[in-house]
C-alpha cells in the first residue's frame, strides 16, 4: 500500500469517528447543555477540518470550518442554543457524512451560508 492510500485511509477511519463523536455530542447538548459538549464539538470539528485540508476533501474542510467557528462562538457564549440550531447542526453533521462518502450534496451552499450567518 503506498503512502498516500494509507493516509487516505487512516483520514476516513478518524473522521468517521470524529462524526460520530459530533452526533453524541450534539444530542448530549440538545438534551443539556454544557461547556465540555461544546468544547468536545469545537475540537471534533476542528480536527476534522485540518485533517480534511491535509487530504484534499474541500468541501468538508469548508463545512467543518463553519462547524467549527459556530461551536467556538457558543463555546465563549457569543451565541446560544436553540432548538432551530440544534436541528442546522445536525444538518451540517451529516452532510459532512455525506461528504465523506462522496456523496453530492444539494443545497451544501446554503448549508455553509446559513452556518456563516449565526
């Protein structure tokens, strides 16, 4: 196995993982919120985001960096959380999923725009 396949294949592998560890932490928050839900959510998606860089998958690293710069605000109490935010995460969740699979995603655009704008 060449060095580039293995790369690719260990990234799939942790990001699989890392959405996941964002669902149970997402649901986890929906129920409760707190400080270490967030702060779990804010490193899975930033993980994820510089990983997906190192790879190639734009698209992902793009949705993760909005995931991410949502969590870190929350994170230092810039905004709050609402079931209607609760329900576009889990939106963005699993379209990262999607990505993953290289799925093609309808409306990923509005998607990425309306994380943007909370």
């Amino acid at each position: 196995m060449d060095d580039d396949q293995e790369l690719m294949d260990v990234f799939i592998e942790e990001a699989h993982g890392l959405i996941d560890e964002m669902r149970r932490e997402l649901a986890s928050l929906s129920e409760e919120p707190n400080p270490a839900n967030l702060a779990n959510l804010f490193r899975c998606a930033h993980t994820l985001k510089g990983s997906s860089d190192v790879v190639g998958f734009g698209n992902l690293h793009e949705l993760a960096l909005a995931l991410e710069k949502f969590f870190k605000g929350a994170k230092d109490e810039k905004c709050g959380i609402n079931p209607e935010l609760i329900s576009l995460l889990s939106e963005g969740i699993e379209v990262c999923q999607r990505l993953l699979n290289g799925e093609e995603v309808e409306g990923y655009n509005e998607l990425v725009e309306g994380l943007g704008k909370i």
